[in-house]
C-alpha cells in the first residue's frame, strides 16, 4: 500500500467546508501543513481557489468567512511561492485600460499554482488608483515589449474584439542570425502554425554586425510562438530562441513587441503607442 506524501513543499488540498463559522485562513492551517502567515501570503499570491454555486476563482482574502459546502483549492509550490515578480514599466495609464512595457521573464498568465509574476497581477499592486487587470493579450514570457491590460470585464471584451476582427496594428524587433537585408522587403511569411493560418510581414531590415539582421515585423494573426516559428522556417531563427533557434544560447529571446495603433474602444480616437 503506498504511503501517503509527506512533502511539504509540493503538494494540492481540497477542501469542502462543513460549517459556516470559519475564515478561509482557519480552514486551510486547520488542514495543511502551512503556517497561517505562509497560507496568507500563497492566498495573495493566487494559489487559493474558492469554489462555490458561482463558479471557481481564486481568493485573496484570509478572513473571508466560507460558507457551508464550498469549496477551497489550495496549491502549494514552495519554488513558485520563492518567485519575486519582475518589475514592468507603465507606459501609459488611460483610466478604463493601460499600457505596459513587460520584461523579459514575466508572465502574461498564472496558473493554478500563483499568478504573483504576472503582468495583470503586477499592475493590479503598482496602479494608482487600484483596479483590476484583464488580459486581452498575449506575450511570450521570453519575450518583451507592449501589452494592453483592460481594467473591466466589458473593456477587456472590447479589445478581444478589436484583436480577432484584426483592427489592431502590431510590430515587433527581432534580431535574427545572418543577412537579410538582400530581401526584398515585405516579405511574407505565411506558413501554418500548429494546424492554422498565420501570417507575419517583414518590413524592415537593418544588418547590426556580421551576421545578426534586425527586422522589423508585422503580424496579421497571433497563433503561439507565431513570430518565433516563421523566423525559424525562414531559416533565420531570433537570437537567443531556445525553443526553435540554435545554440549555445548567450542571449535572452530578442523578441520586442514595440508598437501598437488601434481605435480606442472607448473613445474612438486612434491611439498609438512605441517603444
């Protein structure tokens, strides 16, 4: 018969509360190892998940009071939970939506076991006023540059549309091995990504030493490590890709996402941003 786990530094609990006269906080040191301090902390940094007759979300929280027959999902990973979130750069704040500079090595989006090292999470702590942070987009967290956060659910549902009508004009920066700069320019590149149309334009080329090319690219879809794939079918993979370049690896990915237009959900003015 195997022995149940004893390690303390990886581990789930699922819990159903039997009363309704406990905080969150009381139930979890009640049932799992942690130190109250220690839950608090994992609760603010989104590995608590309180699951009642509305649905599951996460839950911050350390005194609020559970309701007979709920339920708390506690993921626990001490290496996660060590994490110090990376700082971003407010690029500009427009009240029902912001603009971020997002560093090479932050995250987009958490997971069940914290989301203290994300960008909506990291905006949601640094922004004055205080509000909450949605997604709209994307960025690979070995990538960098310009990211759009919505500061309500129905500002966030406005830009999902803006990017899946394709009514938001993107470019990147990459730095990519060898020459291109005899390429006649735009180029397309429009091989299938996992099984599904993409297209990325290069429209610029600037060679920065020998045999490393700038490129300036734009993207008319944005399929997953779209900009990534395409360079690496190119044959001109990005410095420092170590999903799809070559080694050895002394770089970060040089992968910048560095300017944004769109017409503003809100106000209809067009907006444009750059790095």
């Amino acid at each position: 018969m195997a022995k149940p786990s004893t390690d303390n530094t990886h581990f789930e609990k699922h819990l159903t509360a039997t009363c309704s006269d406990l905080t969150a906080v009381e139930h979890l040191a009640q049932n799992s190892p942690l130190s109250k301090q220690k839950i608090k902390q994992t609760m603010n940094n989104g590995a608590v998940w309180l699951e009642s007759e509305t649905g599951i979300h996460r839950i911050r929280r350390a005194k609020k009071v559970i309701k007979e027959n709920d339920s708390l999902h506690l993921y626990y990973d001490e290496a996660i939970q060590k994490n110090e979130p990376i700082a971003a750069e407010l690029i500009a704040d427009e009240g029902d939506y912001s603009i971020w500079n997002k560093p090479y090595g932050m995250y987009s989006q958490g997971s069940k076991w914290g989301d203290h090292c994300t960008i909506y999470r990291w905006a949601e702590e640094h922004l004055s006023p205080q509000r909450p942070a949605f997604l709209v987009h994307r960025l690979d967290r070995a990538a960098s540059g310009l990211m759009i956060l919505a500061h309500s659910k129905k500002v966030a549902t406005a830009f999902s549309a803006l990017f899946e009508e394709r009514q938001l004009q993107k470019q990147y920066i990459a730095v990519v091995e060898g020459d291109l700069t005899e390429i006649d320019l735009p180029e397309t590149l429009d091989k299938e990504v996992d099984g599904k149309p993409a297209l990325s334009k290069i429209i610029a080329a600037t060679l920065i030493d020998n045999n490393k090319t700038q490129l300036t690219i734009e993207i008319k879809t944005g399929r997953k490590h779209q900009i990534r794939k395409h360079l690496a079918a190119f044959g001109h993979p990005i410095i420092g890709d170590r999903l799809y370049g070559n080694a050895p690896f002394e770089d970060d990915l040089q992968l910048q996402a560095n300017f944004l237009k769109f017409k503003c959900p809100i106000t209809d003015e067009v907006k444009e941003y750059s790095l």
